[in-house]
C-alpha cells in the first residue's frame, strides 16, 4: 500500500528545513526564549542572578515611573520621526523623479544618508546644534534672536534628537520610495493628465495608491527602527536632559550596564518587543486594507 | 466636438527628428486613422495632440483654439492607450468615473453617467470588478468607456486593438466604427495595421519617418499611392515593383523583358529626354496567369512557389528578367477549377496596363499625379 505523499515527503522536509531552523534556533530563538526566561530572575546589586521571582519583575517594569516616561518619550519620539521623515522623504523622491538635467545629481544627495552611519550623524547633528560655534545658533544669532541649547532644553531636546533620526532615514525612504516610483508606469500619468487631473490629484489618486505596498513596508520599518533608536540617543544626551529624551532602548541600557540589573533589563527587553510586535500587527492589519498590490 | 488643425508641426528628441513639418487637418467628426510603421512619428503626433509633447516648432489647434500652451487636461480630449492605462487599484465603476471627478459634476449624475457609458460598452455586469480580473478585450471595453463617458471633443486613440487576438481585433473594429457613427465625434486613430486603417477611417493619413505621405479615403491611397513608400506599405501582400524605363519616344515603359505603353501626358512631359528610369508598381491581384496565345502584355516567368489560402493562392513567380513578382489568384468558387501551377513551370503573367502605377525612380513620387 503506497503511504500518503505528505508523510513520505516529511523527512525531507525535516532534512531541508534544517539549516535554517538551526541558525534561528540559534540566534532568534535561543536568545529570545533566554531573555523571558532572565526577565524572571531577580538579580543583586552586582549584576549576579539570585532568585526566581516568576512574573513579579514584569510586574515592577511595567508599574514603574520610569517605564511609563520612557513609553511616553518612545512614542513621543516615534509620533515625530516616522512622518517627518516619511512626508519628507516622499516629496523629495516625487521632485527628484522628473526628467530634468542634472537630476541624478540630487538623487545622489538625497539617498547619501542611506550611507551614512548614525555615529557620524550624530556628530553632525551635535556640532550643528552645538550652542556657541554651531550653525543653527549662528543663525539664530544673525538674524537676532537669543541662541539656545537645544540638546539640554527638556521641552525642545527630544525634536532635536529626532531631527537627527529624520535626517537619517531620509536616505532609505528616499531611495525605496523613488524605486516604487520608478516601477510606476508612466501612462497611469498621462491618461490622468488627459482625464483632466492636475498634480495633486494625480499625486493623491494615482502615485499614492500604486505605491502603497513601499510606502506600507517603509513605514513599518522606520516605525520598528524608531522603537530601537539607540545611537543617536547615547551620543546626544544620553537619555537627558531631565530623562526627557529617555527612550525605551536607552532605559533598557541604563538599567543593565549603569544599575547592574540585567534580570530588569531583560523584562524591559521583552515589553518593548511585545511592543514592536503588536504594533507591526496593528500596523499591517489596518495600513493594509489601504494597500493595493499589483497582481 | 471639434476639427484639428495641425501646422508645420516638428517635434525632435535631441537629434532624431520624431515629426517633421506636419500638416494635417482634421475635420469636425471624421474618423482620421494615422498610419505608419513603428518609429514613423505617428504615435509622437497624438501626443503632441494630446498635450504630453510639446512640440519643438509649429501650432496645433482643436476646435479653432489654439492649444500650444494649455495643459492636457484643459484640451478637451479622451485617450485611449495601448496599455488602456486602467488604474489597477480601483474598480471599472471608478475607472470610468475618474475623469467625471475634476469637473465638479455632482456624484448621482457621475453615476449616472457612468452606468450610461458602461452600459454601451457591454460592461454594466463587471462594474465592481478590478481591472485585473477582467479579460484583454473587457479591459480594452472599460478604456473606451472611460474616454467616452464625459463627451470629449476629439477622441485619441493609440494602438487601441494590438492586445486583443485576432478575432476580437475584427469584432472591435467593427464596434469601433459604430461607436463613432453613435458619437458623431472626431476620432483620431494611430495604428501600424492596414486593415485597421481600411476598414475604420474615413480618411487615412500615412506617415514615414517623421513625415506625412499621403492624406486621403482609404480607396484613395490604394488606388492611387503618392510614392513608392505608400504603394509598398498599402496592401497585402505588397504591390509588386520593378525597375523600368520610360522612353517618351516609343511611347513605352520597358520592363521585365517587356514592353507596356505609356501613357501619353507623361510621355509628353518627358518629350525632351530619351529615357526616363522608374519604378513600376502593379498589384498582385491586378496580375493573371494566361494563355500565352492570349493577347494583350505578357511576363514570361517562373514559378517558385504556390502558397494554397484556401480563398485564394500566392503564385510567386520570377521573371525572365529576375524580378520576384507575386500574383494574387482568387478562387471564386462556383465550380471554376483550382489552377494547379507546379514549382519550375514556365507561366505568362498578363496584366492591363490601366492597372500599372509609375514612380519616379529618383525622387520615389508618383509620375501621373
């Protein structure tokens, strides 16, 4: 009697499937399933692991008033940066995608932070807002007006961070974005130009829907990077002034390496991934009912 | 509604010419089909028509406007692609809909409207479908409903059928046709196939290289082509051609190892030079095997292969001088038999040199204009 095609074919699958499933196992799984499991251990003040407290340590995280500014500043952060960049980043793929001389020059431009690494536009963005030689106070001075701090204003620090963040993701959403617009077929343009159309309506009712899948997958992805900002942060103002810029990620930090904590560090760790995971979700579920995929 | 006047239009892409001193009118309702083969300047003229070109030199006006500088979608025109251009993420009710909406026309009368155009064109069941689960010849059905439903005044239309098999391409056309008689409006018709040409236009303008050749009926072009490059294009399979030489003294055109008479205002104009060379065209249905004891001017030539269409047979034959020569023999039916012509038979081909076309084998232009 012949065995059912599924059950012969399992062992190959099995056989298959292997490789990447021991590569995850490895280095998703294991860390991820390590991480919860040190969420429930208690540790001493030197770091050490002492007792199983269960689901206590969740607990405290997510009671703490520590927890509750960091959520607020995360998506305070998040609230600015993504559109910022997002609308930012599409108007300048839209300008840039004419047929006009000397266009690939901009091109280059505006996806050149795409190549530049968050230390060295940290840097930039630290002289640029630096409150005595740097430009943006030059020019506040210029033109009169009383220079200011802004990395150390607790009501103005976390737009500066993020104009940072904004300035670099504009280069990754300049350049998926200018892709999605390259594939577009020109004619979809011209028969909405012939249809009576003007730009803006063409822009709203044709450019945005078609697409929607780029603007869709870069939107989740400035968000999830957003929730894990990290470098601009510990180079600016290190959670400051005030713990008015202290992101989730930075908590995370100061509470394994500055308070020696790592069983606290690690159930901040799994909150803010539950976090990213939720919200993706929620992202998809809604986003996508807007999205239109060619097929 | 509206006539389209075009006026030494020229249109270049850095140095490649595209349209070159076009000067074309179009009248208030006609159906005009610009013909040509691909890269001949005319899909170029319908954009430039269209507002999505501007051209390099030259005026274009639609309905005594001149529209030089006025933004395509102030035109008044509706245009169908060779892709139909269908917005893949709306359904066919909103495709339609699309050019209603900048136009401030309330949304119950935009409806209205809609189910009207859809309703002519047979589509009124797929109103809610995406462009994606309909069939070529649906989506090519929703392109014209979408140009048709806000009453442009000239219709523009580039290769509208060329995504459609060839049974569909027959029917369309003939929809086509009634379309624009129901209409009354001006069509404008860009295709490189003949028999679109033939069978639709009212007038037929043809096009090479950026140049316009000949403007006329279709019967027109076929039976009196301006040059060589329209005698060749028009007609299938293509007029024959071959090298002759008028001598206005003899009152001749020698060609093929024969002789044919000439016609005598052209051996009057050419009085003065002994021989004139040109170009002789004749068509391959205007071309019969015969009887050599038949009178009349004969072709002696041989057989080098029968193609059988079942309507009709291809004899294409070649000449005692060595000129290929295709003959068009009908099969009328009716109990006449089947010529049966084998490869290598020596044939006469008779032809009536009323049927004969004369070129200029220099300037390539039709001698008898």
């Amino acid at each position: 009697m012949r065995r059912p095609r599924r059950r012969r074919d399992w062992p190959w699958a099995v056989v298959l499937l292997a490789p990447a499933l021991a590569a995850f196992a490895l280095w998703v799984f294991y860390p991820l399933g390590r991480t919860i499991w040190l969420g429930t251990q208690r540790s001493d003040p030197f770091g050490l692991r002492t007792e199983y407290v269960g689901l206590d340590q969740y607990r405290e995280v997510l009671d703490s008033s520590q927890f509750h500014n960091s959520l607020k500043v995360t998506f305070a952060y998040v609230l600015i940066s993504v559109p910022v960049a997002l609308v930012l980043g599409l108007g300048l793929a839209v300008l840039a995608n004419t047929q006009l001389r000397g266009m690939r020059f901009f091109r280059t431009v505006f996806s050149s932070t795409v190549a530049s690494s968050v230390a060295v536009s940290a840097l930039l963005w630290f002289v640029l807002l630096q409150p005595s030689i740097g430009v943006v106070n030059q020019f506040l001075k210029s033109i009169g007006r009383e220079p200011v701090d802004l990395l150390n204003d607790p009501d103005r620090a976390l737009f500066a961070v993020s104009a940072t963040s904004v300035w670099q993701n504009l280069g990754i959403v300049f350049v998926t974005v200018i892709a999605g617009l390259q594939a577009m077929p020109q004619e979809l343009h011209e028969a909405a130009r012939v249809d009576g159309h003007g730009a803006w309506s063409r822009f709203r009712n044709v450019t945005v829907p078609m697409i929607s899948p780029t603007l869709l997958f870069t939107t989740v992805v400035l968000t999830i990077r957003a929730f894990q900002t990290f470098g601009e942060i510990d180079l600016l103002t290190q959670g400051g002034p005030n713990e008015r810029t202290n992101v989730l990620t930075y908590a995370l930090y100061t509470t394994v390496y500055k308070e020696r904590d790592p069983g606290g560090g690690a159930a901040l760790a799994v909150v803010l991934f539950v976090i990213i995971l939720l919200l993706t979700m929620v992202q998809f579920r809604f986003l996508e009912r807007r999205v239109h995929y060619a097929s | 509604m509206a006539a389209v006047e075009f006026t030494r239009v020229t249109k270049r892409f850095g140095t490649t010419t595209a349209v070159d001193g076009l000067d074309l009118s179009v009248a208030d309702g006609e159906f005009l089909v610009l013909l040509g083969p691909s890269g001949c300047g005319k899909s170029t003229a319908l954009r430039l028509l269209a507002g999505l070109e501007q051209p390099t030199e030259g005026t274009i006006s639609i309905g005594g406007r001149r529209v030089d500088d006025v933004d395509p979608k102030d035109r008044d025109l509706a245009m169908v692609f060779q892709s139909y251009a269908l917005y893949p993420h709306m359904s066919v009710a909103k495709n339609i809909a699309f050019p209603l909406r900048p136009r401030g026309i309330a949304k119950a009368e935009r409806a209205r409207l809609t189910n009207e155009a859809a309703e002519m064109l047979g589509l009124g069941a797929l109103l809610d479908r995406k462009p994606a689960q309909l069939s070529g010849g649906q989506r090519q059905r929703v392109a014209l409903a979408r140009a048709i439903v806000r009453k442009p005044a000239v219709f523009l239309m580039d290769e509208p059928l060329s995504n459609l098999d060839a049974k569909l391409r027959a029917q369309t056309r003939t929809e086509l046709v009634d379309l624009h008689r129901r209409l009354g409006t001006t069509f404008i018709y860009v295709t490189h196939d003949q028999i679109e040409a033939m069978t639709m236009a009212d007038r037929v303008a043809i096009m090479e290289a950026g140049r316009l050749q000949q403007v006329g009926t279709p019967q027109a072009v076929y039976d009196r082509p301006a040059n060589l490059f329209v005698a060749r294009f028009i007609g299938s399979p293509p007029m024959n051609i071959m090298t002759g030489v008028l001598e206005p003294a003899r009152r001749t055109v020698s060609l093929a190892g024969t002789a044919i008479p000439a016609p005598s205002a052209l051996c009057e104009r050419f009085s003065a030079r002994a021989s004139v060379p040109v170009e002789v065209g004749i068509r391959p249905e205007h071309l019969r095997i015969v009887d050599p004891s038949q009178a009349g001017v004969h072709i002696t030539a041989t057989v080098r292969l029968v193609e059988a269409l079942g309507h009709e047979q291809l004899v294409h034959v070649v000449s005692s001088g060595g000129t290929p020569i295709v003959v068009r023999l009908p099969l009328l039916g009716g109990g006449l038999p089947v010529p049966k012509l084998s490869v290598d038979a020596a044939v006469h081909v008779g032809l009536d040199p009323v049927d004969v076309h004369l070129f200029d084998a220099s300037s390539t232009e039709r001698l008898d204009a």
